[in-house]
C-alpha cells in the first residue's frame, strides 16, 4: 500500500509515475496520430488503463475499479463497435483540408500547456494531507457517505441524466420504417431513371483467379474494376488487387505454351530485332 | 402731419399687394389702380412739401417711429421714417416722376397680357425707392435698397420669354449684389463703431471714430454705391438692363433708383466728410465713370443703350460732385433732380420712337423722324438741349456748378476732375447730338423686316404724351427755377452743409468753357452725322469705337475672369466634392468592406475552425487570468 | 403636478403613428386624413406650449422630471427654453404642410400590386419623426436626448429608402440603387456621428455622475463638477460631431445632397428643415451649455469650417444640375450660417442662428415644395429639362420666386433678419469672418437666380407648355409659409422676444459678452 | 516525488486531447480525444483529492465519468444517424454554416 505522505511519495511510486506516465503520454499521442480509428481507441484504451492504475496509487480505489471496468471495458468497447458499424471513410485521412489549421492548432495545444504547466507551477500546491485520513473507514464507504449525504441531489441528477441520454440515444438512431419498402420493379425503373447503371453491380472476383468479397473483379483488358467490391472496403483501402498476378500468369501461361509448342520467343526476337535496328 | 409719411409708402405697397396678389379680375382696371396709388403718393408728397415750406429751416425734419423691427440684445433696428429736405427732395421726384410714367405706361403697354402684373411692379418699386430714402436708419436704407432691386430685377426681365431679358435681369441683380455686400458690410461696421446705424446717431458720432474706420466705412458705402448707380467697375449691368419695357429704363435706369448711390452718399456726407481718402476714391470713381459711359454712349448704335451710357455718365457727374464734400453735395443732388426730368423725358421720347417703329431700337434704321412725330420731336429736342448744358435749360444750371466745383476742389486734383467734367461735357454733346441727328434728322432709312411689315411712324397716343410734354417743362425750367438765386441751394443747405469752394477759374470763365466744349462737341457730330448719309449697316470703326460698342471691353473681362472662371471653379469643385469629400468617404466604406471580405473568409463554416479560435481565446483568456495575477 | 403638456406634444404624434400605421390597407385616404389630423392636433398643443410659456420666466419651463434608469442616474426630464420653444413650433407648423404636401406621394403604383400599406406607413414615419424631433428639443436629460436623436434614424432611413422621389433621369433599377445608396449614407454617416456621442455621453456620465443638462451645467458653474481642460474637449469633440454630422457641416456633408435628391420633396424638407434643426440646436444646447471652455477653444477651427460650408456649399449650389440637390447644397451654405450664429458667441450670432434655424425652416419648405410641386408635374428632377414655366403657370413660378428670394435672404423676408444678424454678430467679434461670409450673399444670388432663370424664363419648352398651375391643395400648403416668410420679415420681434431671453442664457453659459461698440468703448 | 507531478501529466494530457480535437477529422476519434480530455481531468481531481485530504475531488471524478458515459451514448448516436444520412463521419462535411 503506498504511503500517501504529504509533500513527497514513495520512490516505487515515483518509478511507476515516470514509467507508466510516459507510457501513457505515448499512447495519447498515438490516439491522435493514428491513421485508423481502430488503433486509436486501442492507444486511447491503453491510457485509461494507466489512468486507472493512477487513480488507484492516489488513493482512489473506488474510481480506479470504475475506470477500468466502465470506461476501459465499457465505453471503449462501445467506441470500437461505433468504429465497426461506421467503418472507414476518408475522414481517416491525416492530411489537412483546411489551411493552416494544424499549425494553428499545434501552437494552441502547446501553448496551453505552457499556460497550464505556468498556472501548475504558479499555484501553491506544495502541501499534500494525503487521504490516510479519509480513506480510513474505507475508500468505497466514504464516497458512498458524500454521494448519499451532501451530493445526494447531483446524484439523483445524474441519474436522470443517464435515462435522458438512454433515450435520447435510442431516438437518435432508431428509424422508424415510415414509407413502404420499395418493390424490386420500383427500383430498377428508378436505376433506369438515373440512367448511371442500368444492370446490378457485377460481382467481385469475375474473369479473376480469385473470387474472394475483397478482390476487385478484371476487366477484359485485364484491369481491375471497383465497381465491384463493396463500398466499405473500398473506402477502407481493403481492396486486393490481383490484376498484376493475374497479367503474370497470364504470361507465365503463354511461355509454357511458348515452350511446349516449341515456338521462337516472341519477345526475344522482338528485342533482338529492336537491338539489330539500332545497331 | 408726420403720421402722413407711412403713408408715402404704403400707398403703392398696398397697389403693390392687391394687383400682383389679386387674380385676373383685376386686369381690366389693374393699371388704373396702380396709376392712382402712385398719384395718391404723389399728392401726399406734396401735401408734407407745402407743410414743410411752411416751417423754418432747422424745424422741417419730421419723423415717424413705426414699430421695433429686430430687436436683440445691443441691437435696435426700427422700422421708422425721417423726413427732411433731402428725402423730401427725393420723395418728390421719385413719386413725381414716378406717376407721370405710370400714366405713360397705360398707353406703352396697352397689348401687353401682363399689364397689371406690370403695374403692379411698378407699385412695389415706387414702395421700395421711397422706403429708400424714408428710411432713418441704414438697416432700412438696406431693406429699401435691396427692394428697389428686386423691383428692378422684375422689370427687367418683364419680358421673360426672352432669353436676353431673364439674363439681363440676373446680371443686374447679381451685379446690386455685390454692391449690397458693400452696404451690409458698411452697416456692421457702423455697428461695431458706434453701437448703432440710425442716421442721427451714426452721424454725429463721426467725430469720435478714428479716420481709418471713417475711411473703411465710405469706401464700402461707395461699393454699394458702384452697384446701385452702375458706376465702374461695377457698371456693365446698366445697358443690359435697357431689356426691360422703356419706361421702366426711363424711371429706375434713369431717373431714380441708379440715384440711390448719389443718395446714399450725400446722406452720409459726415461720413465722408471725416474720410478725404474715401472722397477721393468717390471722385475718381465719379470722373472715370462719366468718361466710361460718355465714351459707351458715342459707339451705340442702340438708341436705349446710347441712352444708358449717357445716364451712366451723368450719374458719374453726381458722385463726382457728392466726392468733393460739402462743396459738391447740393449740386449732385440738383443735378440728380433735373436729370432725373430731362433723362426720363428723352427715354420716354425713345420709347415714344420705338412704339412707332415697331419696337426697333437701332438707330441707323430710323432717321427723319421728326415729321412723323413732332411732339416727341419737340420734347426729345428739349430734353437734348438740356442734357447738353444749352445755356438756359436744366442741365446748363446743374452741370455748370458741378465743374465748377471741381474746379475748386482745388491742387492738381482740382484741374484733372475739372478737366475732366469739361471734357465729359464735350462728349456729351457729341453722343447726344448724334442721337438727336440720327432719329430725328436726315434721310429715313427704315426698311420692312423679314416678314415684310415696313414700319408705320407715327405720334403715341395721349397718355404717353402728356407725361412727356409735363417733363420736357422740367428739363427747360427745373435747373433754372433750382439754380437762380441759389433756391436749392438753401433748402438743402441745412441737411447737406455747404461749403462755397474758392475755384481758380472765376465763374465766369468756366461757364465760357463749358459753353465752348459744348459747342465744340455739337459741331463734331453735326460734321460727321449731319452732313451726308448715316450708313445703316455700321462701318467696322477704329479699335476705340469697336471697344466702345463692347462696353470697353468690360464685359468680356467679365465673362472670361468672372463667368468662364467661376464656371471652372464651381464645376471642378463638384468634381472635388465628388471624388475627394465623398471619395474618402466612400473609400473608407470600400475599405471596411474589404476587410470584412477578408475576415469573412475566416468564417468558413467547419467546425474545428470555430474550435480553434474558441480554444484560442480560451488560451488567452487564461494567460489574460494569470498575467493579471501575477502582476 | 400639472397636466403634462410637453409629454403630450410629443406623445401625440407618436400615438398618432401608431394608429395611422393600423389603418386597413385599403382606407388609404382615411389614413391621411388622420395624421393630417394628428399634425393639426399637434400643431394646436404646440401652440399651447407656446402660449404657456413666459419668454421672461424660468430658463426652462413646463418642466417634468421623471425617474427612470435611477441605476444610471437617467431621468426622464423635459424642459423648454425659448429656443425650444420655437423650433418645436416651427416643426409641429411645418408637418401638416409636409403632410400636405405629400399627399399623394405614397399612394401605390397602379402597376404594382401592393403586398405592404406604403401610404400608411408614409405618414406613420412622418409622424414618428416628428414626435423624435419634438421630445429632442424638450429633453433636457443628455441620455433622453441622446435616445431620440438617434433614434430618429429609424424612420428617416425609412422614408428616404422607401419611398423614393418618381421622378428621375434613370430606369427603375437605377433609381432604387440610387435611393438605398442614399438612405445607407444617411444611416451610417448620422451613425457613425451618435456613435462617437454615445461615447461622449458615457464618458459624461463617468465624468459628471448624472446625465440632467441642468444639474451638470450648474455644478459646473458653481465650480462643484471640475473637469478636466483635455477631458472637456474630448467630450465637446464627441458631441460636436454628431451634431456637425446632422447639420451637417462641410466635410460631413455629403449624405445631405444625395438623401435630399433622392427623397421625395416633403421628405427632403422634413430632413433639412426639421431633422437637421436638431443638430444646430443640440449645438446651442449641450454643446455650449456643457462645455463652454472647450466651445471657446474649438471656436477658431469651427468658424473655418462654416466659412468653408458657405461658401462651398453656395459654390456647388451654382454647379448642380439637379434642382433638389441644389436646395440641398444652398442648405448646407445656411446651416454653415446657422453654425457661424451660434460660435461667433455674440447676442447677435445666436439669436440670428436661432432666428435661421425658424427661417431657414420656413424658406426652405417653401422653395423645395414648390419644386416638388414643379417636379412632379414634368416628372424629372434636371434643370435642364424645364424652361419657360412663368408662361404657363405664373402663380406657381411665383411662388417659386419668392421661395427663391426667400433663400437668396431678400429685406423684407424672413431669412434676411436672421443672416444679417448672423453676420453681425460674426462681425463684430470676428470682422474678417463676417466679411468672407458676406460672399455668401452674393453666391445665394447666383444660384437661386440661376435656377430661377433657367427653370421659368425663357422660350416655353414643349414638354412644360401644358403644365398646370398649382392646385388648391398645393396653394394651400405655399400660401401660409409665404404669409409667415413675410411677416416674420416685416415683423420678426415676437419670435426675437421669445428667444433673447435664452440666449442671454447661454451666452452666460459662455462667459461670453458682446464686444463694446467702438466709440461707447472709448466713452 | 512531488505528487503534483500528477497534475502536469493531467496538464498535458488535457493538451494532447485537445489538440487531437482540432486536427482530426474522424468524428469518432475527436469523441475519444474530448474522452481523454475529460480522463486527465479526472486524474487532476483525484491528485487535488489527495492534496487537500477528501474525497470531494474523487466525488467530482465519479460524476465526470457518469456524464461522460451519457455524453459518449448520445455522441456515438449522434455520430451513427449522421453517417447514415451522410455516409461520412467527418467533421468537415457537416459545413452547413459556411455562408
């Protein structure tokens, strides 16, 4: 159990405070400098892990459990499946549209941490009473004791806070079905009014060695056509592309036939055409 | 006896009123009316001339206090009137005058549509000249003087639908103007020196003031005396302004209101009389006038014109007379009075002359007249007599005595201004024998105009007669009854003060002289005009004459200094307040707008913009927070 | 407390808005008929006032005072002197006429099918800014002044933007450009002016703790409210501004010439003859009556600047096309006499402004609806395009005369009394002002004669030759301004009366007392 | 060590998260940056529990995660209906208030 002194704690204290509290500024970094949405709710996970372990060297047992239980476990969780419901849009991108507003931004972050590290420095916060005293009939029971007596009201606020934001949530996404579902007949004269493409979206994997949902199917000229992976995927990058393969093979085919039928290469008597003109 | 003289005034006021006010009912008595309101001004005038003969000499100055006009803090202008010999003078001849012409006008403008508006001008002149010289104090004067002008300005341009009438009626209002300027400036200056600008007050405070102030305020009450009385340089206004109907250029373009400045300094002769320098500045005015408008006359071909020239003259003998001072006053007024009877009776003769011939002024189309007209004859020959200074007749007496003050002006000065008045009479002769040759004598040389109506001569009716016949009395027998035995002389003594020069030529001698150049001028004309046949399309003459014709030339310094000028000034100040006043204006506006634009761009509609600036400030604020705590 | 009567000149016109608003589009007669009513009514409680007032009584009379903002020390406090007094008369006067006047100036174009009421809200916005104006020469509460003043924007923007002049050289498109171009600059010039006011009157407020006219100017001369030399001046500057923007004076000016040109002509008399009026007189009032030092100090720079708006705006007069928008530069040559009256610090100067501010209101109306009159009938505002109108219809070119002399300042006619006054009064403390000025007169000659030569004599132009002669309406709305142009000429010493008394307040105010006459001097 | 140390790394993380909200686009990665903000806070009032020697601090730390909870279901919804309408979960696309 740390020792939760005034004015100084414990070098185990201290060694896990520069340790993990690099570790943690690290990973806030990368949630804000990851490309993918995935990496940085992990990154972002992984802080609040080293958040929690803080809060429990602080004294504050109670709040390290919830922090890793609700907010690692819980809301983190519920971030990743938004991610996965979502997907991936250019949105991921890190390049910046609008000029300017990185630097701007860099030198507003930075300088309110210089302000914030100044105000830190500038307050008197030398004395520490530490929670020996508090935390004496427990950690958990003092806070049930404040919630329940003097923070009774913002308590039950919160409360309904949480219903609110249930319902809101709900009204938020639900969708009610107000219109009728539209008949296939419907909609391939609406496909037909548009006039943008007529016949249903060609399937993936066509005329290719593959047939898998991520690979792009070939044209005849033996390039690939996006037309026919899901949206999705394309917008998260995840489209395979076999066309080069595909050409490879193609050539790989015609030398076997090449040297199975014993023909002349054509490719090398080509060249040696070329180097005879040039000569 | 004094509540009669506002009497003087709204008799032709209230004419005034009623015909311009009163609809088309009026037009077939208008005339009438107006004629009678001026006769019943007349008639008052006489009523207070008798009464004032009656009483002694220091007791015939009478006033009527009407009302407080504008009374402010240290400022006290009435509306009062006063009453002496010298506006009596004026009251006479101005309602006298005044009412013949009226009479003459019923039968000058008998086809005219607009008769009673005309009359109703005339009224409201005859109201303004006499508040003119009612008037006790300047700020009156002023209101008088200006109303004499708008009268004027009305009368001119009576015949509106003629371009050149409307610009000649502006052309003299403008030109008054900056005589008026003169007057206002002249009254604030009477104000800031002597608190006041009634006349009794202001005159005897003369003493007190220091001769610069004295100097000052004459020289402008001779700028408004320029503007009123068309003496140079502000003189080119009178010839054009013979556009209006001819009995308007016989009463207020020669008989009365162009006197006003020989008024106006006559009644300030204290004035003068503390500021030499100002009297000499009058003199000189007064000679080159009357040497400017002699030298215009002779070049006329404009029987009104020439006219106007010779009135522009005259009048430069009175201001010559009114700048010697106490020596001068009394002749310029008498030669103000019988020239007001012998230049109204030669307009109303040329008047009489162009209503039989059809409205056609150019005298080398006329010729032979007399036999056609022989009252006009006889009159306008009277009245030429006059003019000319014939020994005898009105303008003998009157001219006489101003060259021979003069003369006793005394030093050099004395022998050019009296060189000069000589000389002046000289041309006087000339010009007006030439006129007289012109219409009256010789071959006729009228044709028919371009729709072939030849001109039909003959006499004017009754009513235009009479006033003639009436003034040609005046001009043969005025300066005669005036001048012997100096009767003039002592009735206006006692207002104007007078002084007997010590000329350096005896009296004698210089009526000799006069009576010498006159005779020398006649038989110039006569060897030129008399002897052969008047070519009726002018020869081109020498550069003096060509210049003459052109006013010297003044005109066209006008237009191209003062017209083309200002047309330059004012338009390239539109283009000033335009581009410049606004310009900054507008550019700052065209300036903000821009930057907003620019600003605007930072509102570009994506949130993490938004957030930037908001954490931004929040960034500052905070650094705002500690900076003040820490300081 | 007695029956609140300047309360009730000014609420009556406003409640009259409100209910002129609310008649049914289709009443468009009815409504006119009302606010003509409620100007009446106004005029005939302005009349009241004017009787109840004692010209040799209190300085302000027929007080009400009123908490309000007790936070800010803002109270609602109302007062009149006799200067009030006077232009409240001149503006409850002049509305009817311009009601008049513009009778049929709203109606709706047959062409258009008219969603909104535009008669309606024509003369409800007359009546609104008559009620702002009235409550702004009553105010004696800096805040409650200041509230009104800019207020009054509303409803001008309005007028000049909404309901432009019909008659114009352009197409359509090109008018309604011009008009929203003139109303924005009259909006955001008068704006820009309150704004820096409103600056002033905070800093006021921080300075003197209260906003009431009375107390601070009291305080001050009883040496209880010290401020400071360079405070003072920066406040005077705030208010100065605005108010030079309003009257306007030369280089402010230029918001004048297009608001007026592109308003219709009972609008263009409202602006100049009564809303401008607000302007000089808040300058003869919280100028002066605030910060008398500073108005001394700034005397020199001010004098230059009205000389230059006399002559320059008498110059541009001369070189305008547009008849409207040369009464609108012969306007900004008068008010540059009004603003000489008022810093020449003389009896003279200020009663001469103050009697200018009555008179110029008059002439002015007087020459501009006529023009109106004159426009609307041949539909175009150029000079150019008139000629010969004394032809065919002399009574209506005489009026327009005597308008004309009317400005041109002619003895006998009201505006002479006030300018020479004026240039009396700048004379005899300045005499090289008073001379320059007097160019002015000449200048006034010019382009009014000019005007008047062009537009009425000289061959009849076929457009003009069946022009009719003025209406019994329009003869209506002339005829009593040019009874009172000449009488108030001929005898101007009731309204003199009325107004020496107040201005032998604020030239106590001033400190300031007339230069001795020469000779006296030396006696 | 100095338990304030605690806080700078709460400082520090607060700025990171911060600008992580600014120059990512994925709506649901600058939900987890607001979350990381929200975390360093909550270590900021836990250390601040420890300074001053209760557990109001720790208190305050339970309510921001229970709000965070509610604040990241409704997010998440919010983010959820917007990509079926828009098929984008970037912040950019929702510019409605460019002019």
């Amino acid at each position: 159990m740390t020792q939760l002194a005034a004015y100084t704690t414990s070098t185990g204290e201290a060694f896990q405070f520069w340790i993990l509290g690099t570790v943690a500024v690290i990973g806030a970094l990368c949630t804000i400098l990851m490309k993918k949405a995935v990496h940085s709710a992990l990154c972002l996970a992984g802080t609040m892990i080293i958040l929690a372990v803080f809060y429990l060297a602080n004294g504050a047992y109670f709040l390290g459990v919830v922090q890793i239980v609700v907010y690692t476990g819980a809301i983190m969780m519920l971030f990743l499946f938004v991610v996965m419901l979502v997907g991936v849009t250019a949105a991921d991108s890190l390049k910046e549209t609008i000029k300017g507003q990185r630097w701007l931004a860099l030198l507003c972050g930075l300088g309110f941490a210089v302000l914030l590290f100044a105000g830190i420095g500038n307050a008197s916060v030398k004395e520490f009473n530490g929670l020996g005293k508090a935390n004496a009939g427990g950690n958990v029971e003092g806070l049930a004791e404040l919630i329940f007596t003097k923070y009774v009201f913002a308590f039950e606020i919160t409360g309904a806070l949480l219903i609110t934001a249930t319902v809101g949530a709900m009204v938020l996404t639900h969708r009610e079905r107000t219109e009728r579902a539209k008949t296939q007949r419907e909609r391939s004269e609406e496909r037909v009014r548009e006039g943008k493409h007529l016949p249903p979206l060609p399937a993936p994997g066509v005329y290719a060695r593959h047939n898998a949902v991520d690979i792009a199917g070939l044209l005849p000229d033996g390039t690939p056509s996006e037309l026919t992976v899901n949206k999705t995927l394309r917008e998260r990058g995840q489209i395979r592309d076999v066309s080069s393969e595909a050409l490879d093979d193609l050539r790989a085919l015609e030398q076997r036939s090449t040297d199975r039928l014993e023909r002349p290469d054509l490719r090398a008597t080509d060249s040696g055409r070329t180097e005879e003109a040039s000569k | 006896m004094e509540n009669l003289i506002a009497l003087l005034v709204a008799a032709p006021l209230l004419g005034a009123a009623v015909l311009l006010c009163g609809g088309r009912a009026l037009d077939r008595a208008g005339h009438w009316l107006g004629t009678l309101l001026a006769a019943a001004s007349f008639v008052v005038a006489v009523v207070l001339f008798a009464d004032m003969l009656g009483k002694g000499a220091e007791e015939r100055t009478l006033s009527q206090h009407l009302f407080s006009w504008l009374p402010v803090e240290g400022f006290q202008a009435d509306v009062a009137f006063q009453l002496d010999q010298l506006s009596m003078t004026f009251v006479l001849l101005i309602s006298g005058v005044g009412t013949l012409i009226h009479v003459y006008s019923i039968g000058y403008m008998e086809h005219d549509e607009r008769r009673r508006r005309f009359f109703g001008y005339l009224n409201l002149f005859l109201a303004a000249m006499l508040l003119l010289v009612l008037a006790d104090n300047y700020l009156l004067l002023y209101v008088g003087w200006e109303g004499v002008g708008l009268a004027s300005y009305l009368l001119i341009g009576f015949w509106q639908h003629k371009p050149s009438a409307a610009t000649a009626a502006k052309k003299a209002f403008l030109v008054n103007r900056v005589g008026d300027m003169g007057l206002s400036i002249a009254i604030m200056l009477m104000f800031t020196t002597f608190g006041t600008f009634a006349f009794g007050p202001v005159l005897e405070a003369t003493g007190e003031t220091s001769e610069g102030k004295l100097t000052a305020i004459g020289l402008m009450l001779l700028l408004a005396a320029c503007g009123k009385s068309a003496q140079v340089p502000l003189q080119s206004w009178l010839g054009d302004a013979m556009e209006g109907p001819t009995p308007v250029s016989a009463l207020i373009h020669a008989a009365t209101m162009v006197t006003a400045g020989v008024y106006l300094i006559v009644r300030s002769g204290a004035i003068f009389n503390g500021a030499p320098e100002a009297q000499l500045v009058v003199t000189i005015v007064g000679a080159v006038t009357l040497l400017f408008g002699a030298i215009v006359g002779c070049a006329k071909d404009d029987i009104k014109k020439a006219l106007a020239g010779s009135t522009m003259s005259q009048i430069g003998y009175m201001i010559l007379a009114a700048g010697l001072g106490p020596i001068g006053y009394v002749f310029a007024i008498m030669h103000l009075v019988t020239h007001g009877f012998f230049k109204a009776g030669l307009f109303l003769g040329a008047g009489s002359v162009m209503h039989g011939m059809n409205d056609e002024v150019d005298m080398r189309k006329y010729g032979g007249l007399r036999k056609y007209m022989p009252v006009t004859f006889v009159t306008f020959g009277l009245g030429y007599l006059a003019i000319i200074g014939f020994p005898g007749l009105s303008g003998f007496f009157s001219k006489d005595k101003i060259i021979e003050a003069a003369f006793a002006k005394g030093g050099t000065e004395g022998w050019i201004l009296g060189s000069v008045a000589l000389l002046g009479a000289a041309i006087t002769a000339y010009y007006m024998t030439r006129v007289m040759l012109l219409t009256f004598f010789g071959e006729k040389r009228w044709q028919p105009d371009a729709e072939g109506h030849a001109p039909h001569p003959h006499e004017s009716p009754k009513t235009m007669t009479i006033p003639m016949i009436v003034l040609a009395f005046g001009s043969v027998f005025a300066g005669g009854f005036f001048g012997i035995g100096d009767r003039f002389l002592h009735w206006l003594e006692p207002v104007t003060g007078h002084k007997h020069g010590h000329s350096p030529l005896s009296a004698a001698t210089v009526t000799g002289a006069t009576v010498g150049v006159l005779l020398i001028g006649v038989a110039l004309a006569y060897l030129q005009y008399g002897r052969g046949p008047v070519p009726v399309t002018a020869p081109r003459g020498s550069l003096l004459t060509r210049a003459a014709r052109r006013d010297l030339l003044q005109d066209d310094f006008n237009h191209v200094v003062l017209v083309r000028g200002g047309e330059h000034l004012t338009r390239s100040l539109v283009y000033v307040d335009h581009t410049l006043v606004d310009g900054v204006v507008n550019g700052t506006a065209a300036t903000m707008g821009g930057l907003s634009g620019r600003l605007r761009k930072l509102q570009n509609g994506y949130a993490r913009s938004y957030a930037v600036s908001m954490f931004g400030g929040a960034a500052v604020l905070i650094a705002a927070t500690l900076l003040m705590r820490a300081v | 407390m007695s029956f609140p009567l300047l309360t009730a000149t000014a609420a009556l016109p406003a409640v009259g808005a409100i209910a002129t608003a609310a008649v049914p589009a289709a009443r468009r007669s009815a409504a006119k008929w009302l606010a003509l009513l409620v100007s009446l009514a106004t005029l005939a409680l302005a009349v009241t006032v004017l009787v109840r007032f004692d010209p040799d009584g209190d300085r302000y009379q027929l007080t009400e005072s009123r908490a309000w903002i007790a936070e800010f020390g803002v109270r609602y406090e109302l007062g009149v002197d006799g200067i009030g007094v006077a232009l409240i008369g001149l503006t409850a006067l002049l509305i009817p006429f311009i009601i008049l006047a513009g009778w049929h100036d709203a109606d709706p174009l047959e062409t258009k099918s008219s969603r909104w009421r535009p008669t309606q809200g024509f003369f409800a916005l007359i009546l609104a800014v008559e009620a702002m104006v009235i409550i702004s020469f009553e105010a004696t509460d800096v805040f409650l002044f200041y509230i009104f003043f800019e207020a009054m924007l509303i409803p001008m923007y309005f007028l000049i933007g909404g309901f432009g002049d019909r008659a114009h050289a352009g197409s359509d498109e090109n008018a309604s450009a011009q008009r929203s171009y003139a109303a924005v600059k009259f909006l955001l010039y008068n704006l820009v002016g309150g704004l820096i006011m409103l600056a002033a009157v905070i800093g006021l407020y921080v300075v003197a703790g209260n906003f009431s006219l009375q107390e601070i100017a009291e305080a001050r001369a009883n040496g209880t409210l010290d401020m400071a030399t360079s405070t003072e001046r920066w406040l005077f500057l705030g208010f100065f501004f605005a108010f030079a923007v309003k009257a306007p004076l030369w280089p402010l000016h230029t918001w004048l010439p297009n608001a007026m040109g592109e308003s219709t002509a009972p609008v263009a008399v409202l602006i100049t003859a009564v809303v401008d009026k607000v302007g000089t007189f808040a300058m003869l009032r919280f100028c002066l009556g605030l910060f008398p030092e500073a108005s001394k100090w700034a005397t020199p720079v001010i004098l230059v600047l009205a000389l230059i708006s006399i002559i320059y705006g008498a110059l541009l007069a001369v070189g305008q096309r547009d008849i409207k928008r040369l009464v609108a530069y012969a306007s900004i040559s008068h008010f540059g006499f009004i603003v000489l009256g008022i810093f020449a610090m003389t009896s003279q100067g200020q009663s001469g402004a103050t009697l200018y501010m009555v008179n110029h209101g008059l002439s002015t109306a007087a020459l501009m609806l006529v023009a109106g009159f004159l426009i609307s009938r041949r539909g175009s505002r150029l000079i150019a395009d008139y000629g010969g109108v004394q032809k065919v219809a002399p009574v209506l070119a005489g009026t327009f005369l005597i308008g004309g002399l009317a400005t041109l300042s002619l003895p006998g006619l009201a505006p002479f009394v006030s300018e020479f006054l004026v240039l009396v009064g700048a004379f005899a403390r300045y005499p090289v002002v008073g001379i320059i000025a007097t160019l002015g007169i000449v200048l006034a000659a010019l382009y009014t004669l000019v005007l008047y030569q062009r537009t009425m004599t000289g061959p009849v132009k076929p457009e003009v030759s069946a022009m009719p002669d003025l209406r019994v309406r329009e003869l209506v709305v002339v005829a009593p301004l040019i009874a009172l142009l000449i009488g108030l000429g001929v005898y101007p010493k009731p309204l003199t009366e009325l107004v020496n008394p107040a201005v032998e307040h604020t030239m106590s105010d001033v400190q300031q007392k007339d230069p001795e006459p020469e000779v006296e001097a030396a006696k | 060590m100095n338990p304030v140390n605690y806080l700078y790394l709460a400082a520090l993380l607060f700025a990171i998260g911060a600008t992580g909200v600014l120059i990512r686009r994925n709506a649901i990665v600058v939900f987890m940056c607001i979350e990381l903000m929200l975390n360093a806070c909550n270590l900021a009032f836990v250390a601040f529990s420890r300074m001053h020697g209760n557990l109001d601090g720790q208190i305050i730390a339970f309510f921001t995660m229970v709000v965070a909870a509610a604040e990241v279901v409704v997010g998440l919804a919010i983010i959820v209906s917007l990509f079926r309408s828009r098929h984008s979960a970037s912040v950019d696309d929702a510019s409605l208030m460019k002019l």
